[in-house]
C-alpha cells in the first residue's frame, strides 16, 4: 500500500464573500456539552444570520426530545445553504493559522480516505485512532451525518515530522507571500476562540506536501521513529481529536459503499492535518464529571480499590492541582495520584498505589465504569478545563475527578506500541482552543 492512498488533496465549500464569519464559525459541536449556557450565548451572537450554527448538531442537545426534528432540521438548512449560494467552491489544499492566547498553531485541511482508516482497539492501519472509541455514542452522530448533504469537519489529525518537512514549509512561503497574497477567510472567533485565517495553497506546494507525508510513512522510517520492527504497519495519521465524528463517517461509508461505488464523496473525510512537534500545539487534560451522584464517592472509592487507596483533603483548588501535578511529573507506575472536586469547596488527592492501567486516566475510568454500573450517579461528562471542572463539580449531586494527561512526546509512540489509549484521555488544548468550523464538503 501506498502512503498517497491514505489521502488527497480537498474540495472545499468556503462562506462566499460577504458572509459575517464571526457568526458563521462556531466551534466544535461536542464541546461545553455540561454547559448550555455556552450555546444559549452563542444563539443569541448569531441571531437570524448565515452560520453554521444551523448545520452541525451540538451535543448538549443529545438525548433531548425535540433531537429527530433538530437533525431533520439541520438537513434542511444545508439544502437552503447550497441553493442560497452561501458557499463557493474551492479546489486544493488550504493552510489554517489559528491563533489564541498568543499562540499561533498551523494546520492543512486534506480528505483523509476512509478505506485507509479502522478505530478498532486493535487497528493497524494508516490513520488510526489515539483514542478508545465508545461505540454507543456513534448511533446519534450516524443519524445526523446519513442524510446530510455536507461536512464540516472539527477533526483535528496529527502527524509525527520532527523535520517539519510538510506542514511549516508551506508556512514559510505563505509568510513570505502575505503581503501580496492575502487569506481565502479571516476572522476573529466567537468567545474567546482567538483568530482564524486559511490561505490556499499552490499545486507545486501542495505536490511537495504530499510527497513529504508519504515519506513520513516509509517503513524504515517508521521503524525508526517508534522502535518497531522494520516492516509494522506504518502509522500516518493520528486522530487527535473529533475521532467519534471520523469514526461516524466510516461507519456511513461502510454501510454505503456496495451501493454508491469506490468514487463516493462519501469515501473522505475532511480534516485538519497538524505537526505534533507545532510548539504552538498543547495537550490538557480531560476530566470526568459525575452527574446526579447517589451514592458515597469516597466510600465506593475504598469498596473498588481497597488498602491501595489513599485518600487525603486538601486545602483548595490549587493545592490539589499541585499534588496531582507533581505525582504525574515523578510518576514511576507504582503509584498514580487523582484530584477529587466535591459539593462544598471540598477537595482532596486520592493516591492508588499498584493501578491496573498505565495511566492515571486508565485507573479512574475504570472505577467511573463500575460506579455507574452499580448505579452510582445518573450521567457521567467529559469536561475540559480544571475551572469548569470545579465549578460544575461543587454543583449538588456532582463530583469531578481532576485528571493529568499523557506527555504530548509520548502520546504516539505509546499508541503504535499499545494501541488506542483509554477514551477521553487528553485535549489538543482547551475547549474555546478547539476547532470552529468555517470550510465545507459536499458527502452526497
């Protein structure tokens, strides 16, 4: 197999000239799902104007009543969208710069083939997951992708080029160009999401990005980069995230492919490629929230972990984030150390000495799955953020776990080595760093 299989360059839909962009880009939809305040606001921002706001289905929403006429809705709105004329063609490649809090990360938008791509715990193939994926949260996803006429993508893939040879020589060039040759969009994103500007990319460019991603999977390369055996199967691309949205396109293009033919728009995914060596790229952690809590947190703690546990109250926030930040920084595998965040300020480091998984965020899943299978709390979210964690945590009837995450230069080296770490265990950044959708793509 050739690395060039696994992608090719895109076919956008980009807002036509005109549109306000600062209403039309929202971010990713499965973000602030604890907090409806975020998308009551953003409702509010966008009014009656062009935005994607109307095309994607934010998952706060999951679960509501009103969801099948919500996506009915949606599909309805990108046919208004594409017999409006909001959205004008736009052939190749696209350098994105997104800059926030001072940070300014570089991706490039490509279609990454599906063919080429398997979520599965065991997946060998050259896109894969960095994350386990929850199956039963695909179902929803599929209902809103299966009649939609378009994608917009809050995917966010990474690629290992310590070299820089793909990503940052377009960058320079763009640089070198600007003055003459301005962005394809530009704009200042909504609450807090800092800046965007895309800036087409020209074919010999695009030629040499291509080429420089093929040789990144080359297998003397890759045995090199992560110490395999020459002749593993090859890793291109790692799903960073968004990999429930890539692994709900899969599973559409499995289902359809018998009847529509190899040639499908449905085939590809768009994405936003990134360099995991972008200094401007971090990695945060991702916490749990626990969510109408009915039974004893710290007693079901000692019930599932027994003399390993050792539980202390802290004075605060801060403190606890300290002990936990220090824990991981010395981390050894013979102890691992979480942050508790209960109803009424209380805070406390729980400490497991001999844990089952090899990262923190291993352990504590492990105990949120048996907790809430033994009916322990009603709802269990994924929240970015240590703030957010801590004030929706002293909620009544919640409780958080404050979680550290896998170091950004292990994260893919431990994925072709072991597989898929636990689901939900780092954030490229925090949830108002995340992708705000501006580009399309015809699927149907």
């Amino acid at each position: 197999m050739s690395a060039r299989t696994g992608f090719r360059l895109p076919h956008l839909l980009l807002p036509r000239r005109g549109v306000d962009l600062a209403k039309w880009a929202v971010i990713a939809c499965d973000q602030y799902t604890s907090e409806p305040e975020y998308w009551q606001r953003v409702e509010r921002l966008v009014g009656d104007a062009p935005s994607t706001l109307n095309l994607v289905f934010p998952e706060v929403h999951l679960g509501a009543p009103d969801a099948p006429a919500r996506i009915a809705r949606i599909q309805r709105s990108m046919r208004a969208c594409l017999e409006a004329g909001l959205l004008e063609p736009h052939e190749g490649a696209v350098l994105v710069e997104r800059t926030v809090e001072g940070r300014t990360r570089r991706g490039l938008m490509l279609e990454l083939d599906l063919e080429h791509y398997d979520f599965s715990a065991n997946s060998t193939s050259l896109i894969r997951p960095t994350e386990g994926t929850i199956v039963s949260r695909l179902a929803p996803r599929i209902e809103v992708r299966r009649e939609a006429e378009l994608e917009l993508p809050h995917i966010l893939v990474l690629i290992d080029d310590p070299e820089r040879t793909v990503i940052e020589p377009i960058a320079a060039e763009v640089e070198a160009r600007r003055a003459m040759q301005g962005p394809l969009y530009e704009t200042d994103l909504m609450l807090g999401g800092g800046r965007v500007a895309g800036f087409a990319v020209d074919g010999r460019r695009a030629e040499a990005a291509c080429a420089a991603l093929s040789a990144l999977a080359e297998p003397a390369v890759v045995a090199r980069r992560y110490d395999v055996p020459e002749g593993t199967p090859p890793m291109l691309f790692a799903v960073g995230d968004g990999n429930h949205s890539l692994a709900t396109a899969k599973s559409i293009w499995e289902q359809a492919k018998a009847r529509v033919g190899p040639d499908h728009p449905s085939r590809y995914a768009l994405v936003e490629v990134e360099n995991i060596h972008d200094p401007a790229l971090h990695f945060a952690p991702i916490h749990r929230l626990l969510i109408g809590v009915g039974s004893d947190l710290r007693a079901a703690l000692a019930g599932h972990f027994g003399a390993r546990l050792r539980l202390a109250d802290v004075n605060g926030a801060e403190a606890m984030r300290a002990e936990v930040q220090a824990a991981e920084a010395r981390a050894d595998g013979s102890m691992q150390a979480v942050g508790i965040v209960e109803p009424g300020a209380r805070f406390a480091v729980a400490r497991i000495a001999e844990p089952e998984a090899s990262l923190s965020v291993g352990t504590v899943q492990a105990f949120v799955d048996d907790f809430m299978a033994r009916g322990g709390a009603a709802d269990v979210d994924y929240v970015h953020g240590d703030d957010t964690l801590e004030r929706l945590a002293q909620q009544a009837g919640h409780a958080g776990f404050h979680l550290g995450t896998v170091p950004k230069g292990e994260l893919l080296k431990r994925v072709m080595h072991d597989g898929p770490l636990p689901r939900k265990t780092f954030s490229m950044g925090e949830a108002h760093e995340k992708r705000y959708y501006v580009e399309a793509r015809r699927i149907r």
